[in-house]
C-alpha cells in the first residue's frame, strides 16, 4: 500500500444561507437566491476537488460541539435531517453521508496516542451537525466521497486559546500521521468563518441583499489583513497573529478547524488561492484552498 497524502485544505465556511440560496432538493425551505459571490467561490472550490478525486474528505465543524474528547463519526452510512437550531426557516436539510470508519479509527487511535482525549460516536441515529453538513454539500453537493467527521471539542473556550488551540495542533498532526499510514488521498475542510460579529435581526426575506453587509468595519479590516497573509504564504505570521485576530474580530477560526489543517498540513509557507469572500448575516466568509499537491507539482518542474 503507497503512503496516504494531503491533497489539499479548503477553508469552507458554513453558514447555512448558501444552502438555502442554491435551493438543492435536500433542503426543505426555498428562496430566490442571495449570497451568490461565495456560492460561486464554492463553485470554484468544487472544480478542484473534482481534479483532486480524492478518496476522503476531513471535516471539522464548530457545530458539533463536544465538552469531553474529541469525536469521530463512526457509523458507515448515517441518514436523517439536519435543522440548524438559529436559521431552522432557512436549513432543514435530509442528509446521507458515508463515512471512511477505517479512517476515522485510525484519526482517533492516533490522537489518543498523542495524549488527546477521543471517542468514537457510534450512535446509528445521530443527527449530523448543520456546519458539516452545509461544508460538504458546498464542497461536494454530490455526496459521493466518503467523510470523516470531528467534532470541535470546546478546549478553546474553556481553557486559555494557546492551550486550546494546542491541543488543535496535536489533533491535526495526528491526522497527518493517520492518513499517511491509511493510504488515502484525502482533503481537508475547515468549516470556519473569520469575523463572527453578525447582526441579530433577520431581513425578510433573509435573502434581501441590499441588507447585507460586514457588521463590524474593525472585523473586516482583520479579515482582510489576514487573506492578505494567507494570498502571500505568510502563514507564520498570521499564527502569530491569531489570538489577537481572535479576541478582537471575535473569529470563529477560535474554535480550531484553521489550526487542525494547517496543522496537518505542516503549516505550508504557500499562497493560498482565495476563491471569494462576502458577509452572511454580517459575519466575514473567505472560501480559501491551499492545493499541496499542485504545488508539489510546480515544485518538482521548477527543480527539473
């Protein structure tokens, strides 16, 4: 068996209004559309996973939320409908998702060994969180490759961010090893918005753009500093940056799917390619790859 790799990392953020704006048949409620700019950054994420063909796609969603360990999906194939519990007028989505068990063990093997505490969610009726869900029908809508699904255990909000994200660091590293020893050609998928101040009232309809805008101008200047960043592979500067983007752009990224890939990756000094960037109920979205494998590619040309 040839060594697993990371083909890529995607940060893929999921605010549930890019599902209803599509209006797929697995979504109950309807619309006439809205937030196009980042459905049509996912568009463009879509074409490099379809040139990737990966045999796994990595999910770490904030929304599965776990207070002890962090969680895998273990059950092969789960069914059912997934209501954001915020936007349930938005997002009631019937979901059916196969999951690359073998793979998640082996995630979760490798954490426990690392001094994390894991568990394996074995439970056949689970509802599938509403941020993995809408990251992998944005991603993938098609449903045809297998998930590995994490939880994000709260170690970030309840100890300081440094050790939370620490032990973010360990789980991605651990990831790493587990897909190097499993043979897959897996992608990752970081389900993170930056900014998270939003606003608390809802436009009707919700998809009236003409109301949607950052909601804070300080959180959208941190949000462009750090794409920036990441647009120039200045990935050690925006890690030194984080928990000051963090505490003052109120950044989702705080609950740790951005450290895990990155993580995992090896925290790769390369540009990330940015596919679009809007506002969903004011909070800042970036739809962002960093495609390790191409740049190994144009690497190894360059050295010929």
């Amino acid at each position: 068996m040839s060594e697993g790799k990371i083909l890529a990392g995607f940060l893929a953020p999921h605010p549930p209004h890019l599902v209803y704006g599509e209006n797929p048949p697995q979504n109950e409620a309807r619309s006439k559309g809205g937030w196009e700019q980042l459905r049509w950054a996912y568009e463009r994420a879509r074409r490099s996973i379809e040139e990737l063909k990966p045999d796994v796609l990595l999910v770490h969603s904030p929304h599965w939320m776990t207070q002890v360990g962090h969680h895998f999906l273990g059950v092969r194939h789960l069914k059912g409908k997934s209501v954001d519990p915020i936007f349930p007028n938005l997002f009631r989505y019937n979901f059916e998702l196969d999951v690359d068990v073998e793979l998640a063990e082996a995630c979760c093997a490798e954490a426990a060994a690392a001094g994390l505490v894991t568990q394996m969610m074995r439970n056949p009726n689970f509802r599938v969180d509403y941020g993995t869900i809408t990251t992998l029908h944005m991603i993938r809508p098609q449903w045809d490759i297998p998930v590995v699904g994490i939880s994000a255990n709260n170690s970030p909000y309840y100890l300081t961010t440094k050790e939370g994200l620490g032990e973010m660091d360990i789980l991605g590293k651990a990831t790493r090893r587990a897909i190097e020893k499993s043979g897959r050609r897996a992608v990752l998928l970081a389900s993170n918005t930056l900014c998270h101040y939003h606003f608390h009232e809802e436009p009707q309809p919700p998809e009236d753009m003409s109301r949607e805008h950052p909601q804070s101008y300080e959180g959208y200047l941190w949000d462009m500093r750090i794409i920036d960043l990441l647009r120039q592979g200045r990935t050690q500067e925006v890690f030194q940056l984080l928990p000051q983007f963090i505490d003052e752009a109120f950044a989702e990224v705080k609950s740790g799917a951005f450290t895990w890939m990155f993580a995992a990756m090896g925290y790769p000094e390369i540009p990330g390619e940015l596919h679009g960037y809007g506002s969903v109920i004011g909070t800042g979205n970036a739809v962002m790859e960093w495609n390790l494998e191409r740049h190994a590619r144009l690497a190894s040309a360059v050295a010929a």
